[in-house]
C-alpha cells in the first residue's frame, strides 16, 4: 500500500519551514544577497507546498488527520476551543478511529468556516477540512490472505469411522 500523499506532503512542509527559519536567520545575520536568494527560494517552494496542499486528497485517516491539524493551527487565537477540539480529532485521526460524532462536527465545521465564522481565515482553511472529510470518510477495505485450515486425510478418515 503507499503512502498517503499528504503525510508526505507534511513531512515536506515542516522540511521545508526548517529550511526557512536557517535562512531567515542567515539573511538576518549578514544581508547578503546570495542569503536573501536563498530565502526568497525557499518561500517560492513553500508556497507551491501550500498550494499542493489545496489540491491533494488524503487516502487514509492519517492524513486527513495531518490537514485537520493544519486547520487547528490556521484558527485565531479566539477560537482556541474549537483548534483544541480539532486537535483531539486529529489524535484519533491518526490513531485509526473514525467516529461518527467526529465526521459530523467536522462537516458541521467546515459549513460554518466557509459561511465565515472564523472571518477570512475560516473561509481559507475550508476547503482544508473538506479535503480532510473525503479522507477521513472514505470505507477501509480489509484484505484476509490467511487460508483455512487445511485438513489432514487421516484425521477425516478416523473422524468417519468413529460415527
């Protein structure tokens, strides 16, 4: 099975905004121009990560699990109950569980997001949770390999004999 593209995608971004934070101190430390190059870099491809983000379906609860975290940490600071909550979804997100009660406060979230509660910055992190939900929803699909039990011609024959 692969790997779901937004784990990758996270593991990428927190990469990458490492990444910034050295250069920022660099350009900060000297002002050089190769340093403010390499800044302006690094944002370009954090924007593009950002971007990807938009646009990328979870195939598991794991990564619905990263973008509901990335919701939680986009909410103001007013709204610091509701990123608690998203973060303990989140957790069991990750942990495999998919309650119903969970689905339902997201949903339920994402409208009131996108009909503005949080202000601007719920209308942008919408579409995050609805990407969240698609994966998050999505039915898992168990594969058993273990045959059955083979049995032994002689067990079968006495077994017989006996009735």
């Amino acid at each position: 099975m692969d790997m779901d593209p937004v784990v990758l995608l996270a593991e990428e971004l927190r990469m990458t905004e490492r990444a910034l934070h050295g250069a920022v101190k660099k350009y900060e430390a000297d002002h050089c121009r190769e340093n403010g190059d390499a800044m302006n870099g690094v944002l370009t491809a954090l924007k593009s990560l950002h971007r990807e983000f938009y646009q990328t379906v979870p195939t598991s609860a794991l990564g619905a699990a990263e973008l509901v975290r990335m919701v939680a940490q986009r909410l103001p600071f007013t709204y610091a109950a509701s990123a608690r909550h998203f973060h303990e979804i989140a957790d069991r997100l990750a942990a495999g569980r998919r309650d119903h009660a969970d689905l339902v406060w997201l949903r339920a979230m994402r409208a009131a997001l996108g009909d503005g509660l949080c202000g601007e910055a719920g209308k942008k992190v919408a579409p995050l949770l609805g990407l969240a939900l698609l994966g998050a929803a999505k039915p898992v699909i168990v594969f058993r390999a273990a045959r059955p039990p083979q049995r032994n011609p002689e067990e079968e024959r006495w077994s017989l004999r006996r009735n």
